[in-house]
C-alpha cells in the first residue's frame, strides 16, 4: 500500500487517477502502481469505455526492458543548433519501456509524414517497439491524450485524443 506521502504526490501529479494496484516488490524503495485513468472525467464514447477497458483486463503484464525515457519526445523539446540536437524538458523523464518515447511520435509526426519514421529510426539505430507491446502502447497514449486535454480544455487536442483512440483500437478484434 501506498504512503500517505505518496498518495498525495500521486493526487498533485495526475490529479483524479485512481491505485488499481500496487505492484510494488518491497525488496527496493520504488512503488510501481497500475493507474485508472479512464475513472477521471472525459468525453470518450461509453462503448469505447468498455471496449478498453476489457482489453486492458485481457492483457497480460508483460516483461519489459526499463531503460531511461524522456517522457514528453517529440520536436519541441528538441533544439537543433548547427547541426547538433540537443533534448530539453525532462520534467516526465523515468525508467520505462524504450518503445514509450515513440508513442507520441507515431501519433503525431510518423502520421503526419510517414517518411520521418524510417528516418528516425535510421540515426536512432533499431527500433524499439515490441511487437505485441506496441498496439496496448498506442492506446494508452491513447486515452490518456483524450482524458488530460479534456481536463485542460483543449478541444483540438482532445479531438486528436479521440482520433487516436479510434485509430489503435483498429488494431484490436472486436
């Protein structure tokens, strides 16, 4: 169980998400929680609601690598200056799945020109993403677009949340 310290560092950064459970081995002084955020106020279809949540039930908890991750990778947090690149803004930086700073990125920029992917992947060496990983990866980048631009009141923003909702669901049978 989380502390009362840490629920209320968890209330101050993602207000409203609920501790689904705390997967947390007590063997080093690291708490791992699975969140719900689909319990937070939004404007996702019911029928979504559902169809997500029994996917996420479904899937299994998969080993994965944990590697350091920006957090928040994608163009504007990258200054370019003759011809070097330099990162910024490493507020969301952690220790997840390599494969997680390439969501936005396919949501975004790979989808607006799909020529950036094979170039990025090119001077970034291989590609990280883990073939059954991946799809869970795109929705919960997913829902949690939708869910915070809601909460923020960004409508253009939300809409692109919804767009990607619908759009990794497509890779999911009914």
């Amino acid at each position: 169980m989380i502390s009362a310290a840490q629920q209320a560092l968890l209330n101050r950064w993602l207000s409203g998400a609920s501790v689904v459970c705390d997967h947390s081995w007590g063997l080093v002084g690291t708490t791992v929680l699975e969140l719900a955020w689909l319990d937070q106020e939004h404007n996702i279809a019911p029928a979504i609601v559902q169809r997500t949540r029994r996917l996420i039930e479904s899937w299994p908890t998969p080993p994965a690598v944990l590697v350091p991750t920006h957090g928040d990778w994608q163009p504007r947090n990258w200054l370019v200056h003759e011809g070097v690149v330099t990162v910024i803004d490493f507020g969301r930086a952690a220790l997840r799945p390599a494969y997680t700073d390439f969501e936005r990125l396919a949501a975004q920029q790979f989808l607006a020109d799909p020529s950036l992917e094979p170039a990025f992947l090119a001077g970034y060496g291989t590609d990280p993403r883990e073939r059954e990983a991946w799809p869970r990866a795109q929705l919960r980048e997913a829902v949690g677009t939708a869910v915070y631009a809601f909460r923020v009141g960004d409508g253009e923003f939300e809409r692109q949340g919804h767009r990607m909702v619908a759009d990794a669901l497509r890779a999911f049978p009914d």
